[in-house]
C-alpha cells in the first residue's frame, strides 16, 4: 500500500471507538452500524426489537468485529440509561452515537388524531433528545469528545405531501442537531445530521405507490432509489474526527439531487 493510500485510509479509521446505533435493526440503520464496524470500530445495535438487533449484531461479528445487541425503547429514558449502562459493561465507553429511530404514516391531514402525531413525533424525535442526553452527558463526564450523528431527512426541508408528522419531526431534527453542535463543542463532541433522500426503507414500502414513486424519481435527478450502502461512507467520515474533525452542525444531504432540483 502506498503512502497516500494508508493516509487516505486511516482517516477513516474508526478502530479504538465504540459505536451505539440507536434504531440499529432497521435496513439503513443496520447498512451504518455494519459500515462502522467495517471501519474497525466495535458496535452496539439498539433496536425496540431485541430479535432484529441481535440478528445485525451477529452479522457484524462475522466480520471478526465486536458486537453487542441491546433491546431498547428509545422513547423511555430508563431504558436509554439500561442500554448505556449494558454497552459500557460489555464494548466500553460510547463516543459514537448515532440516531435512527423512524417511523411514518400516510394519515391525510385533516384525519390525525393526537395519538398518531405523539408517537410519530416520540418516536422520531423525543427519542433522539433522549439518547443525545443520556450518551452525550457520558462523552462530556469523560472529558476525550466524541460524535453524535442524527438521521434526519430530505423532506426536513420541503415537507412531502402526506407525511406531515414525519416531515414536521425531521425538521425537529435539524434544528436539535444544530443546537446541540453549538452546546457541545467546547466539550469536543461534534454534532452533525444525515438527510437521506429516498432509500428502500420498511416504512417507504408503505407508502410509496407507483404514482408517487414516479414523482420522486422525477424529482430526483439521478433517476432512482439510494441503496442503504450509499450511506455508509457518509456516515463513516462524519464519525471520523481525523476525516471530519472540524465539521459540526452539518446538515449532509444524501439524496441522488433530491433537494437540488426544483420545477
């Protein structure tokens, strides 16, 4: 390997970190907690469901990586404190924390009940407060910084079409995230969001009929879906603080052009 070559790859190094993926079960969630692990650094996989969890965590044992699964409910801060606790016991101490809890509903607008919008907004932003506080006040007792990395969404920025809630908790997001990058900072923990456009992802299936997918493949210059791997060297260079050490409160479109085009 040449010089360049090994420089270009350690920046990208992650051995030594301990990773949490909050919502790790899920397909994209899932792509990111196996690319860090890629890039050397051992992995937690949070998931409500301790099945799935467990099944991304053997996958990325495979790769000789360690890996725990940990079942968890993002919304409850208890059990955020369990799973902190459970990962220090087992892989060490987090200093990558990232966000992915997400779920979605069609719910034309006039026809959302209270009950829908808390849990659409619990799950996809209350979460993210939670674990932000819970593993972000351990990275600040340690005093060695670290990393938070949210997942946000293209439709934070122009809201979609019958996916209010969803759309109103990505913008929540966006503004969590650029909060946080300037309340952290002095503490050396970087704070930066990814926002996806349109990926393969369970609650997509739902909701994406041909009608609208040929709108959004319309919209989106390189004319189809991401594959959840297109994520992944995103994801890997905002944990990076050697790739990514002076980038905070970055709002980083992965979109196929997405957000880029207009009529």
């Amino acid at each position: 390997m040449t010089g360049t070559a090994a420089g270009g790859t350690a920046l990208f190094d992650l051995t030594g970190h301990v990773a949490a993926v909050v919502g790790g079960g899920g397909v994209l969630a899932g792509a990111l907690a196996q690319g860090f692990a890629s890039a050397g650094a051992k992995v937690a996989v949070l998931d409500r469901s301790g099945d799935r969890a467990e099944a991304r965590a053997a996958s990325i044992r495979e790769l000789g990586v360690e890996a725990t699964a940990v079942e968890v409910d993002a919304t409850d801060r208890d059990s955020i404190v369990a799973a902190r606790s459970a990962i220090e016991e087992r892989l060490g101490p987090v200093d990558i924390l990232l966000n992915a809890p997400g779920v979605n509903s069609s719910t034309p607008f006039f026809e959302i009940e209270l009950e829908e919008w808390h849990r659409i907004l619990d799950t996809n932003l209350t979460s993210y407060l939670l674990a932000s506080q819970i593993f972000g006040k351990g990275m600040v007792d340690r005093g060695k910084g670290g990393t938070i990395i949210n997942i946000s969404s293209a439709s934070s920025e122009i809201p979609l079409s019958r996916v209010l809630t969803y759309s109103v908790s990505k913008a929540g997001i966006n503004i969590l995230t650029r909060y946080l990058a300037r309340e952290l900072a002095p503490h050396h923990i970087r704070v930066n969001a990814l926002m996806p456009g349109f990926f393969p992802a369970e609650q997509n299936r739902k909701l994406l009929d041909e009608t609208r997918m040929e709108d959004i493949l319309r919209r989106t210059p390189f004319g189809r879906l991401g594959e959840p791997e297109e994520l992944v060297g995103t994801a890997i260079w905002l944990a990076s603080d050697k790739a990514a050490g002076f980038v905070t409160g970055a709002l980083v479109p992965v979109d196929g052009g997405f957000l880029a085009t207009s009529i």
